[in-house]
C-alpha cells in the first residue's frame, strides 16, 4: 500500500554518524529539501547535492524532504534516503542507489584464521566505520538480534552500502542474516555487493542450511560471483547441537560451525554460568561435529566485556576444547582472543622438534616418525605442522627458523 509519507534513519542528540531522513512526494513544486546538520558549514552543499542526486535516481521529482544530519557518512545518507522511498510503498521497483566500491572483493579461503569475530549492529553506523582498525579475523555486521524488527529493512540497506563503501582492510566481511525467509530475502542485498561469509542463525537441521545454500548459490550464478562465500551456522538449540554433525556436512559452503549460549541455554531452561559446566555437552557436539565434517569449530561470545581475566580463562578453556575462535561483543576482547587462541613457547618448540624429524624421515624414507626412542604418530605430525604454521603466520616464529640451529 503506498503511503503519503515515510521515514527512516535514527535522530536526537545521541545519535553519531547518522542522519534521519522523512520524505513525503508531492503533486508540484519540485524539491523542497530542508536541511539541519552539525557539519552544515562544510558539508551542506554536498549533502544537498548527494540527496538530489538519489532523489533524481529514485524518479522523485517532487517531494518534500526534511533532513537531520548528525555526521552521516555518503553511504549511510544514500542508505537512509533508500529506506525512506521504500518505505513510500511504489509499486515500481527501487532500484539500488550505490555508493562507490571501496575495494575489490576476491573472496577468502576456506581454512583462513577466524580466531575473532566481532559482532557490530547493522543499524548503527557509527560502530561500522573505523571497525576495520581493531583487526579483528571478522567483522560481522549483524542483521538479527541487535536489530529491531521494524528497522531490519533499513538495517539490510545499511549493511549492504557498508559492505561496498567500507575499507575492511585484512579483515573477513561477514554478516549475520535473520531466521527463516526474511534471512533468505537478506541475502539479495548481500551476495552481490562483496559479502564474504554468512552467519545463519539458530540452525536445527542440514535441511535448513541447504535452503540457505541454494539460495546463496543461485545468487551467485545470477550474478556472476566467482569467488566463494562461506557459511558459518550457529547451534543455539538442544535440537541444533543433536544435530551438530549433520549441520556441519550439509553442504560445501561451511567453513566453521559456531556455538551460542544464551539461546541454548534458555532452550534447556538452564542459568549460563561462567563456568559452562551448563553447556558442556553442547560444546562438545559442536567441536566433535566441526572436527568430524573438516571445519572450523568457533566459541560463543564472552558477555563481560570489563572482565578481561574472565575472558582470558574462557579462550584457553575453549582452546583446550578443540575451538579455534571466538566471538566478540567489543574491540578490546580481540587482543585477548588473539593472544589466548595463539600457540605457547613451549607449544612451539614442541612442534618444530616433531617437524624437524618427521621432514628428516621423510628425506631418509623412513616410514615411521619417531623423536628421540618416541615413536610420533600421524595426527601429532598433522598437529604440529598446525602449530608452526600458525606460528609463523602470528609472527611468532620466522619463516626461517629451520636454519637457526
């Protein structure tokens, strides 16, 4: 139904890196744009001349226009101004007023570091901006939880504009989608424009996940995309952990296989605690069915963001489980995260010594490892060449530490 008048953005004196944007089409008279903002003495004619511009783009050629601009960037006031029109109800379709491409996507590896991912809404903008400084392994703009369901719609455009104006740096471009059909119809403003990964949440079944992947795939074909985007599904559920195993084999599409405990918890009526013993089970279905399946396992998030020793004893419990990252709510966990997810010294000089004999068996042509009278098995080769190549990527080992001596 088309509507006389219609909004969209955030305003008050809270509101950083923003703008409001109320639009409401008129019979004559062209465009009356009213605009206030706190850069008015630098930026207005810009801001003026960037609404006309997607004013024109949308075939708006009267309206009135009233703008509260709080320090929005370009891409968030072309967000804002599409969710208003959108919002008007057209019949025609809008299409997308993008602004320009920050950087080439080529998508990532399968198997690439994902020891951090820090969760930023998808409705605020000035979370998104500089997020890229604090390196976490990912940065997940999240469409579900954070996100009040009558903003998703704005919050979708947000994303999708941050996705293509943002500078991620080294940075994994992730998103969280919401459940069931509007995740799938998410998933239009996102495969196009330089997603790399997808979070899918509260998944109960390898059913489930293959719509998701279809839809994924289809869209990659319809638009070209060549390089590969990556799910991530988080168990958050007793039936979404029984099911661990046949979640993480579902489709080719997962990289890692990820853990929440609020809504898991609530699911089995228990209190989460900081000592998880709560969760146990869950946790441990989630790493056996990554590990089983060939993919990542990832933690849940540690929901003190001031108990930073409380965090530090979550990562090495979590390590010392079988996971290999971990969820984060604030920058200054990443540090952490990355610091207890790294391997230790004596880690460290326990794997060089395994690499260095089973590389010299296999010059020899020995068939068998051994260090020392120690006969090594397979799996403790196939875990050592792990920690030194993690090493050597985290700087904690050089490239050429095999002519050290």
């Amino acid at each position: 139904m088309t509507q006389a008048q219609a909004e969209a953005g955030r305003r008050g004196d809270d509101v950083r890196s923003d703008c409001w944007i109320s639009l409401e089409p008129t019979s004559s008279g062209g465009i009356n744009l009213s605009l206030t903002s706190k850069v008015d003495g630098l930026y207005s004619d810009k801001i003026r001349a960037l609404l006309t511009e997607g004013l024109a783009h949308f075939g708006i050629e009267h309206a009135k226009v009233d703008v509260e601009d709080q320090g929005a960037l370009p891409f968030v006031q072309m967000a804002r101004l599409e969710a208003a029109v959108r919002r008007l109800g057209r019949d025609e379709p809008t299409k997308p007023w993008l602004p320009e491409a920050q950087d080439t996507v080529t998508g990532t590896d399968r198997r690439r570091p994902r020891r951090s991912r820090l969760y930023l809404p998808g409705n605020e903008p000035k979370f998104m901006i500089n997020a890229a400084l604090h390196r976490p392994d990912g940065l997940i703009l999240d469409l579900e939880d954070s996100v009040a369901p009558a903003e998703k719609d704005a919050a979708r455009l947000l994303v999708r504009n941050a996705l293509v104006a943002l500078p991620f740096e080294s940075c994994e471009r992730m998103v969280r989608i919401n459940q069931g059909e509007r995740g799938l119809d998410d998933l239009e403003d996102l495969v196009p424009y330089g997603v790399e990964l997808i979070l899918v949440p509260k998944v109960e079944s390898a059913d489930s996940l293959r719509t998701v992947d279809e839809k994924l795939q289809s869209l990659r074909a319809e638009h070209g995309i060549d390089y590969p985007i990556w799910l991530m599904p988080i168990i958050e559920s007793a039936r979404g952990a029984w099911f661990a195993l046949d979640i993480a084999e579902a489709c080719a599409s997962v990289s890692s296989l990820a853990i929440g405990l609020e809504d898991y918890t609530a699911d089995i009526g228990a209190q989460r605690t900081q000592a998880g013993h709560e969760s146990f089970w869950a946790r441990a279905q989630v790493v056996n069915g990554a590990k089983a399946a060939g993919v990542q396992a990832i933690d849940t998030v540690f929901s003190d963001v001031g108990d930073m020793d409380g965090l530090r004893a979550s990562v090495v419990e979590a390590k010392s489980l079988g996971f290999e990252g971990k969820g984060c709510i604030h920058p200054r966990q990443i540090d952490v995260v990355h610091e207890g997810f790294a391997p230790t010294p004596d880690e460290i000089g326990k794997a060089k010594r395994i690499v260095l004999a089973f590389e010299d068996a296999e010059k020899r042509g020995l068939g068998v490892v051994s260090l020392g009278s120690k006969m090594i098995d397979p799996p403790v080769v196939k875990r050592a060449l792990h920690t030194v190549a993690t090493a050597e990527r985290e700087g904690l080992l050089v490239a050429e530490w095999r002519s050290e001596g």
